[in-house]
C-alpha cells in the first residue's frame, strides 16, 4: 500500500478545520498531519512539515490564503495548495493561480468532490470548481477580440481538443481517461503535448489559449 496523502488544513474557523479533519480522516490515503488556525501558523506548518497538500482558506488572520500560497510556492514548491472558500470572485481566482495555487474550490462542494481534488493535486494535477472556472473565463474573455490570435494556427488534434474540453470542466486525469477509455498515461501524455503546442504551462492557460482559438465554447464549461 501507498504513503497517504499527507495534508495540512487551515482555515480561521474551528468547526471547519475540524469537520474537515474528521471527514477527510474517514479515508485511509488521507492523513491530516496538521492544521492552523491563521495563515502565519499555516506557513508554519508548511515549510516544517512539507505535506503533498495544503488545504487553505482566503480570508485568515495574519496573512490571507493568496500570500500564503504565494510564499509556499517559493519556500516549499513540491506542496500541492488547494484552495477551498465562500469567495468565487474572478479576481480572487485569478491572483490565486498567479501565486501558484494548484486547484480552487467552494465550500459548496461534496466530500467525493473534495476528496478527489486532494488525490488529483497530490499528483500533479489541477483542479478547479466549474462555476468558478465560467466566472473565470469569462472575466479574463471579457473584452478580448472575437477574432483568435494572429500567426500560425497551432497543431493540436482532435483527440487533444477532446482532452482540453473534459480538462476544463474540472474532470482529473483519472475521469478524463475513463471517459475517453484511455490510460491516465495517455491522458498525461495529451496534456503535455498540447502545453507544448500552445506555449503554455497550465490547464487553465491552455483553456483561456483554446477559448481565444474557438476550439471551446463557455457553454462547454457548463
């Protein structure tokens, strides 16, 4: 068996950090090595005890969630940070990935949904909530030209555009080569071929990149 996913909680409310411990401690490839009420502890606990992934709100005392994450990514790269929050404002989405967080969610979503986001950002992966990912998208679409971008049209197949539309709906690697009944490999495999192809390094570049090329549509990320 494995290592579990070793994670770090932090958010300024009591009964979260410890509904949240409790849930995700119901799952054996999740242990919960340490959580902080503030973001100045959360850091803490970051640097000292380098978990696959840290669990952050926003809004904390000492320092928010958006320098917490954008510390941690210079102190301790190889920490997966996943935001979770009340706060879907494209703004808030947009500093945050520019800090380096690896996934966004609401405070709305289910335990499966959360679950899974851990196991994905654990391994490499990015994650986003679909009604934040729309908002995004269409803040950052907003005034851009309807035209796509001049210059050569980049090579990207069928197959990758299939992977990129499934990539920017939320769905993990995992989901992605289930529903294309593929390996998780191959799955990889399409994703770093089209970061490769559009010059980009992220999901979310590659969707914003594929959006202004007229590959998707925002109604595809409903």
């Amino acid at each position: 068996m494995s290592d579990p996913i070793r994670v770090v909680i932090a958010d300024d409310h009591a009964l979260v950090r410890e509904g949240t411990s409790q849930l995700l401690a119901k799952h054996e490839d999740i242990e919960i090595v340490g959580t902080a009420p503030d973001g100045v502890q959360a850091l803490e606990l970051i640097s000292g005890l380098r978990p696959d992934v840290a669990l952050l709100d926003i809004a904390m005392p000492g320092l928010t969630g958006i320098e917490v994450t954008r510390q941690a990514s210079q102190t301790a790269p190889s920490v997966g940070i996943l935001i979770l929050t009340v706060h879907d404002e494209p703004g808030y989405v947009r500093a945050l990935l520019e800090a380096g967080a690896a996934g966004y969610l609401l405070k709305d979503v289910g335990e499966s949904e959360l679950v899974g986001a851990i196991r994905a950002v654990s391994e490499g992966e990015s994650v986003l909530h679909p009604d934040v990912t729309k908002t995004l998208f269409e803040s950052l679409m907003d005034g851009e030209p309807s035209a796509p971008p001049s210059g050569a049209e980049p090579a990207v197949t069928e197959r990758e555009i299939e992977v990129l539309k499934l990539a920017a709906r939320g769905d993990s690697n995992k989901e992605i080569a289930a529903k294309l009944a593929v390996s998780p490999r191959t799955v990889q495999s399409h994703l770093r071929n089209i970061f490769d192809k559009l010059e980009v390094a992220s999901r979310t570049q590659a969707v914003i990149t594929g959006l202004r090329h007229g590959w998707l549509t925002l109604e595809e990320l409903e």
